[in-house]
C-alpha cells in the first residue's frame, strides 16, 4: 500500500527505527506492506514530543487520537494533526473575572481555558491561543466574554458557557451576532453569518458564503466542488440542463466535509480526468476519500459522477 505522512509542523520520520526523511504540509509517500505492521516514529522540532504507532491494519480502523486517517483507492494517508509539549509546567496566559467567573487560560503541555464559577469547567483550545486577549462585549443587551487569539474568536457567556469558537475575519457585537470568516478555497469564498442569543445559547439566523473571485478554468472542478461544500451558488457552474438537477446534487454527493486533490497514482489509473476527492467522516480522526468528475462544455459542467 501507498502510505502518505503529512505533518503539521515539520518533523523527521523513522520506519521500524530507520531514518526515512523529513515530513511536513507538503505529501511524501512510501509503499509499505500493511501486514508487516511496521513501526513510525516522527520526531518534530520546537521541543515537541514525538508520537510513535504501528502502520497496520488497526491503524486503518481506528486511529490514535493525534492523528488523522485517510483511506483512499488502494492508498491511506497519515496526518500528524498535533504533539504534546515536553514543557508540562504551568504558565498563566491571561486571567479575568466576568460575571462571577474567573476566567483562566493557561498552557500546562497545551493550552486550555477554564471557567469557575457556579460550575467548573476546562476547555482544550487551539494553540493560536497562545497569546490570548479578553474582552467583555454586549449580544442582544447581555454580557459575553470574548476571547482572541490570532484570527481565532471564543465567545463564553456569563455563566461560563461556551457559545462560539472558530476563525473568523471579523465579529460584531449587537443586538445579533455577525461573524465574516474565510473558507480555503479556489474562489477565496467567505462566509457572513448571522446569529441570535438568547442568553443560553447562538441561533444561527441567516448565512451566505461569497465567492470573492473567479476560479481558473483549469480548476473549475474543484471550485465547483468547494462550492457545494460551503453551500454557496453552486448552480452557477451548471448548464442550463443540469440546473434542474441542482437540488437533488447535496444528496448525491453526500455528506462530505472537504475537497482534496487526487494523488498521483489516482492520475496514472485513470488518466487526466477532471476529477477531485470528496472526503467523507467513517469513525473519529478516520475518512474516506470518495472520487467523483465532471464533464465540461465551454464553460459550464454538465455532467457530475463518480469515479469506479
């Protein structure tokens, strides 16, 4: 099998003890047999700990904790999505009180944020938080702590709930809360959504994903593809026949959460075909990579199918 390693932060990897290479965001591959049950370990810098596991056929079922699986046609993917920190000793971040909690972010070999107030509760967060920055707000004339990290945004309410937590562009505090984030994709889309509080909860009331730019025509595919995952108008890449046909499209493509390139053994399978890999959940930190092309006249697609 075809085995892929991605890694977040570069890293060097070791196979059954042996130095292979260096890994990192960019795909590197090795072909090894999985009924050998061969040994990993990936090494990354920045005083990181390293993560070990055996490349076999429980790996493929049910993936370690730290680690994303994707099984594609006869290959799978290994992505390292994040390592300990061999620094456990606490360090305080930033602290406050908010309507009678007292809110705290620390790093303790990750960094988390704990609420204490008539409850108790500890919330892992993404490292970008690192450097995090309160700030009381007001939603629909009720107080709301919002915490910055990067182009990250935790909303926690005032009784210490966390309502929000995601990348954004911009946030707008008022009587609804009014968020512009921004998808990876071929066309730069951005999505503006709207949500009411109740002061228990966000309600998503209105959404719409914007499409900044037009895709390249080499591409269209893909942007076509992204385009349904972020439910934007995705019918305006149809012809005027499959356009009667939208509506049922979501069903047929499924449940599926990202859009990846096939690899290159996909291409000397089944040629250069306008194709890309739609990725489905299976189990946690596990996925499938489905792949499904289209057929294109002019401009415009007019067919979409999966590829046997």
């Amino acid at each position: 099998m075809r085995v892929y390693f991605l890694s977040y932060k570069p890293a060097i990897l070791k196979l059954n003890g042996l130095y292979v290479g260096g890994i990192d965001l960019f795909e590197r591959h090795i072909e090894i047999d999985i009924a050998d049950s061969v040994h990993a370990e990936i090494v990354p810098g920045e005083n990181l700990q390293p993560v070990n596991f055996f490349i076999n056929e429980q790996l493929l079922f049910q993936p370690p904790p730290y680690l994303d699986v994707y099984l594609m046609e006869g290959e799978a993917l290994i992505y390292v999505r994040e390592y300990g920190n061999k620094n456990v000793s606490l360090s305080l971040i930033a602290q406050t009180r908010f309507c009678g909690n007292l809110i705290t972010v620390f790093s303790q070999g990750g960094v988390f944020l704990s609420s204490e107030g008539a409850e108790y509760s500890l919330l892992p967060l993404p490292s970008k938080f690192i450097r995090a920055e309160f700030e009381e707000k007001t939603l629909a004339g009720m107080p709301v702590l919002a915490v910055r990290g990067a182009n990250s945004l935790l909303i926690i309410s005032d009784r210490g709930k966390r309502l929000f937590m995601n990348d954004v562009e911009s946030a707008e505090f008022g009587e609804t809360l009014e968020i512009r984030a921004a998808f990876e994709t071929c066309t730069a889309a951005k999505a503006e959504c709207s949500y009411g509080y109740d002061g228990d909860k966000l309600s998503l009331l209105k959404s719409k994903t914007v499409e900044t730019r037009p895709p390249e025509k080499n591409i269209l595919h893909f942007a076509f593809f992204e385009s349904v995952l972020t439910c934007a108008d995705y019918v305006n890449y149809l012809d005027d026949e499959l356009k009667a046909k939208a509506g049922a499209l979501k069903d047929y493509l499924g449940d599926f959460v990202s859009v990846t390139v096939p690899t290159e053994k996909f291409y000397a399978e089944h040629g250069d075909i306008r194709a890309a890999g739609l990725v489905y959940p299976k189990a946690a930190n596990l996925f499938e990579v489905r792949y499904f092309a289209v057929d294109i006249s002019g401009d415009k697609i007019t067919n979409v199918f999966p590829v046997e």
